[in-house]
C-alpha cells in the first residue's frame, strides 16, 4: 500500500475471503442431535439404576 501510493497508483484491493469449506448440513446434524439424545436418555437410566444400587448410600426421606 504505502509503495502503491508513493507511486501515486490506486491503492491495491484484497481479494474476497475464500468460502468456507467445512458447511454443515442442519437436517443431518438435528437428525443426529436426536439420534444422542435417544442414546443419552439409555445412559442416564442406567446411571439412575446404578445409583439406586450402590449400598450403603442413604435414601432421601419424602414428606408423604
């Protein structure tokens, strides 16, 4: 730029950014986040399950 000016020629233009290459498709990554969650909710039965399990922890006392 400043050799284009002591030149007394236009200042150079920069070229467009390139178009990101990594575009996701939303339809196949909702379809997956529900694909998870679907997975996520089996895992975190079982993981109340075991909780269940463990001796030794006290239950909580309800006012019922």
């Amino acid at each position: 730029m400043v050799r284009a000016g002591k030149a007394g020629l236009p200042a150079p233009k920069e070229k467009a950014p390139a178009r990101p290459v990594n575009v996701v498709n939303l339809m196949d990554a909702l379809r997956r986040s529900i694909e998870g969650t679907e997975s996520n909710k089996a895992r975190a039965a079982k993981a109340a399950a075991k909780k269940a399990e463990v001796p030794g922890r006290p239950k909580r006392m309800t006012d019922g």
